[in-house]
C-alpha cells in the first residue's frame, strides 16, 4: 500500500440526493451548527458531510458567509461526519492560498441523528483522527479513549510522505507483525508535548491516565496514538448516549484540534 498519510480528502459516491420524500422526513431530522476557528471566525463555504464506514458522502451541505450550516437527514447512525474547507485543504487548496493558512479537518465519529441536533464545528491544523471512546466492563468507573492526534506543521515539515489507511477496501489486506526497523511517522506530538482536554456532554473531565502508543499501518510504519483514562462525568442526560469532546493542541507548533464521539449508554435489563 502507499497513500498519502494526510488522509486526502475523496468525496466519494454521494448515494442519497438532498431532496427527501415526505416519509423520509417524517423520519429524519435537522442538524445544524456553526463553523470556526479557534479565534472564533465563522468559516463560509465549508462542506460538512454525513458518510457512511467506507467514507461516501450520503448527505452534504455547505456554511454560509456567517458560517452556518442546516441540512435534515434521515434518522440513523453514521460512522462519520466531516467538515472541510476546499480552499484551504492542503490536496484541494486553491493556488493562491499560503501555507499559514491551510486547515485539515473536523471529524465526529459513530454520530446518532435520533432527533434534532445542534453541532457547532471548530477546526485549525490538526486531526484527531479515529477518536473512540468505551467503558470496560467489570473494570473501574471510568472511560477510555483511543485517538490519533495529526498536526499539518508536522506533516508540511515530513514533506507529507508515509502511509495510512482512508477510503480504501483494506477488507484482502493483511496485517503482518511489527518489525524491529519499524518507523514512527511523526506527525504527532509526543504525548508529553500536547495539551488533552475532554468533555462528555459538555462537561469537561478530569484525564486520570495518559499512555503513548503505536499504531501500525504496515509491519514497519506506525503512528502515534493517545490512549487516555477520563474519569466519569457528574451529572447525566436523558439522552441514550454520551458525546465526547476532545480537543488538541500541539504544544510545539500551536496546532489544535478536536473530535466528538458518540458512545450508545447500552442500557440492560439488571435482575435483583
């Protein structure tokens, strides 16, 4: 395999057109948000995308000058959403664009449109890519969270060479075992470098553990990942599931970034 480790954007087969049938929207609802910095300037004409695992593009819709978006989609779960500036994204930036000024991309993954939702966006140069959050059962009350941090300082600096997996049938690829000359990518801040918030449900919890790891792409290239120990929130929703948050910055370079997560609360039926 040899792609490009930045994860270049491909829109991908759009399976689904806008246009709802008057059932399907007796069935779906509105997401809708605002788009920005961190300096909190709205971004316009930014796409944000609905995609299902292989990363097609199911529904689409676009920010406004004041960089907010609105777009009603079937009821569902989707494994992500992305928001992404064309012009200013690396592989589709328009040609006068500086560097200073190229952004990657927001993702929100495993996302659950079961009603109404308000989703704002902020994005900078950095992805936390792959963010998933899970409790262990019988384990301690707490959360853990896997993420892969991407900074474009880093990469721009890498001159945007490695490999990593996106939009593509990895479903014949096998995994062979790491080897010793195994390389790390470097497009990650040692963990040690980075500033780690996370918020579940909008309140923001305390990061008990911190561990660095390896994440193989091939038996010899990995990336660096985060696995985090958070403890749990103290207050509840009614929502059947936790939203989780959690922002990056590159303490090196001033890159950040943040992910969502939504995590089902998997009720069962306790017998006493």
């Amino acid at each position: 395999m040899n792609h490009i480790k930045l994860l270049p954007f491909v829109a991908g087969t759009i399976l689904h057109a806008a246009t709802l049938t008057a059932q399907e929207m007796r069935d779906s609802v509105t997401i809708g948000g605002l788009v920005t910095d961190y300096d909190g300037n709205a971004i316009a004409n930014c796409s944000v995308m609905f995609q299902n695992s292989n990363f097609d593009v199911l529904f689409h819709t676009e920010t406004g000058d004041d960089g907010r978006y609105r777009i009603t989609i079937p009821k569902g779960r989707y494994r992500s959403v992305g928001a992404i500036d064309m012009a200013t994204y690396p592989h589709t930036m328009s040609p006068d664009t500086s560097a200073d000024d190229l952004r990657l991309e927001f993702w929100g993954w495993d996302f659950i449109a079961d009603r109404d939702t308000t989703l704002d966006i902020r994005y900078h140069r950095m992805e936390a890519y792959g963010l998933h959050a899970f409790n262990i059962p019988g384990g301690m009350p707490t959360y853990q969270i896997y993420v892969r941090p991407m900074s474009l300082t880093r990469f721009l600096a890498s001159k945007g060479t490695g490999n990593a997996q996106h939009k593509e049938d990895l479903s014949g690829v096998h995994q062979d075992a790491a080897t010793a000359e195994a390389k790390c990518d470097n497009l990650a801040p040692p963990i040690d470098k980075a500033a780690i918030r996370v918020f579940i449900d909008g309140e923001e919890v305390a990061i008990l553990m911190r561990q660095q790891i390896k994440e193989y792409y091939e038996a010899d290239e990995y990336g660096i990942a985060y696995y985090l120990t958070v403890d749990m929130p103290k207050n509840d929703t009614p929502l059947p599931y936790r939203v989780f948050r959690v922002e990056i910055t590159d303490l090196e370079n001033g890159d950040r970034g943040e992910a969502t997560y939504h995590l089902d609360k998997g009720e069962y039926v306790e017998h006493k």
